[in-house]
C-alpha cells in the first residue's frame, strides 16, 4: 500500500473554550476520495483548514509527502489582492502553469482570463478559485463546499473532472448527490470525534444511525444522564429519518398523478366543474412568452398548470430566465404575450436567494414571534415559539440569545424558521438550499413533505429535488421549458431513454440474431486463436498509440504559447479540444491494445 499524502497525528484544537478536536488522526492516500460530513459548527471547515496547514494546533502533528502538491479550496475565496482573473490563478496554481491549462479550465466554467476580479460575482469567485486548484495539477485536493452557488451545468462539469482526478481528496459538501457520486470514504466529525465509514456517503445514514443507536444504548445500559444536544442528535435524527421514508412513498404516489396529468393535458378540466376547478387551480399560464430589450427569448410559448398541492421543481442554466418564469407564474411580472390565471384566496410566501436581514440586537424568539407572546402559527396549528426552534436544531438557552451571536449556519436556519412560519398556501422558494447543512435540509424536506400547499422551488440541488417535488420544469437557455414529472433524476432518466433505445436499435442491426443457447456460448466460451482483425490490431496499434502520443506533444506545445489565449481565442479553443479528442482516442487506444494483450495471453497460456 502507498505511503499517505497527507497526515495529522492526535490534533487537538480549541478557541478558549471547550476544544474543537479531541486528539483525532486522519491519512489521505492517492486514490482516497474522501467526504467530511457534520453539523454545521463542529469544525469541518476547520479542520480542512488544518490538513491544508492553514492553522496551528495546540498539540499533534501534520506531515505531508516530500513534493506533494496540495490545493485548497476555501469555502469564501478572496481575490481581492488581485486586479485579473489569470493573476489569481498563476498566483494560486503556480507561474509555471502552461497558459493553455488556465484556459482549459476558464472556458469549461464560463470565465475569461482577463475579467476583473472585483467585478466578479460570489458564483464566479468561487468558479475562478475551482479554475486555480484544478489546473495546479495537485497530488491532494481539499475542497469546502465546492457547489455552493453553482448551477446544474457547473456542478455536473465539476463532479465528471473529479470523477477522474487520481490523487487524494477531502470534500466537504451539503449536495448528498455530489457526494454520493465522488466519495469512497467517509468521516464523520462529531462533536471532536473522527468516525470512520470505509465506504462512499450513499452507507452515510444508514452507518450513522447504527451508531447513534448503538450510543444511545450503551449510555442507558449505563444508566447515564445524556447532554441535551446529543438526546437530540440520537432522537432527532433518526426519528426525521423514519418519518422521511414515509414521505418518499407519499412522493412518488403524487408524482405518479403529476404523471398522468402531464400525459394528458386538459384531462383535470374536463372531470371537474367550473367551481371546483377554481378551488383546485393555483395556476394556469397558457402559451406565454418573454423576451427583454436584446430580442432573445427567455420563455417562449410554455403552457403550464399547477393544482393544490403540487410541488414543482425549476432548473437550469443561470441566467436562462428561471426567476422570471416564477415571477410570471406568480403574477409579478407580466408576459409578453399568452395568459397566466391564478387561482383565488392564494396567500403567498417568498424565500429568495438574498434572504432579507434580520435584526443582530434581537432574540431568536423576537425574531420569530414580533416580541408578541411565545406561539408561532406552523400551517394549521400553533407552536409554541421554543419547540419550533428546537425544529430548527436550536436549544432552549440559544432561544433567549441574540441573533448577534449565531454562526452564519445559524442564521440561515433561523431566515429559514422565519420565512416557512409564514402563514401560506403558495409556497416560494429561490434557491432555498445555499450554505444549508444536510442535517438542515433534512429539516426543509421534512417541513415541504408536510406543507399543503403549492410549491414552486428553483434549485440546483439535485437530491433535494428528487426528495421534495412531484414534477421538474427544465428551462434549456434558448427560450424553451418543458415539464417532466418527477424529480430531476426522473428528467434525466426520460431524456436518455430516447438515446438508450437508439443504441439498442444500433447493436441490433450490427450484430446477427442467434438463438439464445448461441448467444450465451458465444459470450463465455474462450476463443482457441486470435483472429486475423485481432492480430492485425495488435500490430497497427502501437504505431497508432506513438503517433497519438507525438500529436499530443504537439498540440501541447503550441498551447504553451503565453501570447496564443490573447491574440486569437478561436485557434486556442480549436487546439484546446483538439488536445482533449486526441487524449480520448489514446486512453481509447491504450485500453484496446491492453485488452487485445490479455486476450493474447490467455490463449498462449491455455
């Protein structure tokens, strides 16, 4: 086994009170895609920010590999020492960076080299700092929230280049899809313990849960007063776990409705009455369409209708018109042409993705309740004011504090308390998830799987939205939207089954029927000879495989040119996938020739 990369030994680490870390070890190895998952507050970010020798212990040791290039990505990255994008990176990434590396990068995430840095967005910071670890070539990658403030297209970019990066890598992330797909590992940082999962994040909640049950077990055997945080961690948690598997299968009996509906439109005019329809409708547009000043079409012609109780999910691109078309169908914004008809009585309430402030100086329980009495009103029924915090993973003594002395995932909890206590029946959410803890949007999930209202939420969450909507409007950037029901693991699976058939139909005409006996001897049985196609492919393959490699070289090279990215973008572009289609081809050739080797082998050898 390969020595680790990177390592801290018994850390121990506190701010002048109770220690954040108790004495906790970890290794990173080459090959280790590592999730760090807990609550906000127990010192993820920290501790990343240990392993990246970013902050000094009290006691214990850090030691990385002589030679080992080590990237960290902050979960706020600052630019502003620097005047353009390209200064960041080479400062960040290294002069000795090829140019052509950089712009790999920057055009794969929508930035230009020379763009200011002060005039760059939250979003654009962060695709900029991703540009600068990437394109370092590192050995480990420490990532804090890389997703935050991405949309779909960026995440899904982002998770396909990690996907091949060979070297170690700690993550820290909220998107539960993201992790699931990347991670092989999993701590878990709970309060100044590491536990450690040698599987992905997708064993997370089942792991967890064994091990707070097992907690909660051995301090009864013991007979041991619990502290009240973790009652609630063992209790909490995996109540909300059990009760959400109830609202899955609930989910999926409306998505199977939305379904039909989608199928069949007009079907739920006809079978109701003109009166009962007006209590049912939310909202009906009817052939909208919105352009702005430059003519381009942000909606064109879309057709929508939502009933009393439909959850719909809105995803895409930024910047292709997703908060125009709630502010549409929401009667905010009117359309250029075609109609939108909301239904009667809607009380309305909005999340935006700015989240108005909230006062420092009051008390969580003020902030709730206006200073007037301890109830808050949740829907149908009345809380009191300290169990719907307790909700929101707040204790009794932080419902007495000042909001001043939150962290920023508190206060995000407590926007979000705030907001869903509003009394509602059309519900509003505009990227509900940012810099939300998972733990968190267990609670949202939990809270939207109850609401009885309509929602209409944009996300690019995926795995929130495959837990919480019954139906998914996809905007493409060109002006059209079309609806699909169920989440957006459902779209994508309908959006590739057109091209899956088309393969099947493909291998059908290549390959000769035979019976099924045939079939099964012809995939198992070992042929006695190479035949003469794979002979020949075994001679013209290493040929083919140098002259890769030396076009390669080439294009390389003429990247390297400093001058070539300024002078023409068009060329650079060109050369830039041209060197990524000849990497393809050789990683293509380079596997054929090696199966064709075994192969070969084999039937030597038998």
């Amino acid at each position: 086994m390969a020595p680790p990369l990177l390592t801290i030994n018994d850390v121990t680490l506190g701010f002048g009170g109770k220690p954040l870390f108790l004495g906790i070890s970890l290794a990173v190895g080459a090959g280790e895609r590592i999730c760090l998952v807990g609550r906000n507050g127990s010192g993820k970010s920290t501790l990343l920010k240990v392993l990246a020798g970013q902050i000094d212990t009290d006691s214990g040791e850090r030691f990385a590999e002589a030679g080992a290039r080590i990237a960290y990505l902050p979960q706020e990255p600052d630019l502003s020492a620097y005047s353009r994008v390209i200064d960041y990176l080479r400062d960040v990434a290294g002069a000795d960076i090829p140019e052509y590396e950089f712009g790999r990068y920057l055009d794969a995430l929508g930035l230009r080299a020379d763009a200011q840095a002060s005039s760059l967005s939250g979003g654009q910071k962060r695709r900029a700092a991703i540009a600068a670890v990437l394109a370092g070539q590192p050995d480990v990658l420490l990532l804090d929230e890389p997703t935050n403030h991405l949309d779909l297209p960026a995440i899904e970019w982002l998770e396909n280049t990690l996907a091949q990066f060979r070297g170690g890598m700690v993550l820290i992330s909220h998107d539960r899809e993201f992790l699931r797909r990347l991670s092989n590992r999993t701590i878990w940082l709970d309060r100044g313990r590491l536990h450690r999962l040698n599987e992905g994040f997708a064993k997370f909640d089942e792991w967890s849960s064994a091990l707070l049950a097992a907690e909660e077990a051995e301090n009864a055997r013991r007979d041991k007063l619990i502290a009240r945080e973790s009652i609630w961690a063992v209790q909490g948690i995996t109540a909300r776990r059990k009760r959400n598997q109830g609202r899955l299968r609930k989910l999926q009996a409306l998505r199977a409705a939305r379904r039909e509906q989608i199928r069949r439109p007009g079907a739920m005019r006809l079978q109701q009455g003109e009166g009962r329809l007006s209590g049912r409708l939310v909202i009906e547009a009817e052939h909208i369409c919105k352009s702005f000043g430059d003519g381009r079409p942000v909606i064109r012609d879309f057709s929508f209708r939502a009933m009393r109780g439909d959850k719909v999910g809105i995803v895409g691109p930024n910047g292709v018109g997703k908060t125009t078309l709630v502010r549409m169908l929401t009667g905010d914004l009117a359309p250029d042409s075609g109609t939108v008809r909301l239904g009667t009585n809607l009380a309305m309430a909005v999340v935006d993705q700015m989240r108005s402030a909230i006062d420092p100086g009051l008390t969580l329980i003020e902030t709730l309740t206006g200073g007037e009495g301890d109830q808050v009103r949740i829907g149908k029924e009345t809380r009191h004011v300290i169990g719907y915090l307790g909700d929101f993973m707040f204790s009794p003594e932080q419902a007495r504090a000042r909001v001043a002395t939150l962290s920023g995932g508190e206060r995000n909890r407590l926007l979000l308390a705030r907001a869903l206590a509003t009394p509602s029946n059309l519900l509003v959410l505009d990227e509900p998830t940012n810099d939300l803890d998972m733990e968190t949007l267990d609670l949202l999930q939990e809270f939207l799987g109850d609401y009885e209202g309509t929602l209409l939420l944009v996300s690019h969450d995926r795995d929130f939205l495959d837990r919480v909507v019954t139906s998914t409007i996809v905007l493409d950037g060109q002006g059209g939207a079309r609806e699909y029901a169920g989440g957006y693991s459902d779209y994508r699976a309908e959006l590739a089954a057109p091209e899956r058939a088309d393969k099947r139909h493909a291998a059908r005409k290549r390959r000769p029927a035979t019976d099924k006996e045939t079939a099964r001897r012809d995939k198992t049985r070992k042929p006695a000879r190479l035949s003469y196609k794979h002979k020949r492919a075994l001679e013209t393959l290493p040929g083919e495989i140098a002259a890769l490699e030396k076009k390669i070289a080439g294009l390389e090279e003429r990247l390297a040119d400093p001058t070539l990215y300024a002078q023409d973008r068009e060329e650079f572009s060109r050369l830039s996938a041209a060197l990524e289609e000849a990497r393809q081809t050789l990683d293509a050739k380079q596997e054929q020739w090696l199966e064709l080797e075994i192969l070969r082998e084999e039937i030597e050898g038998g």
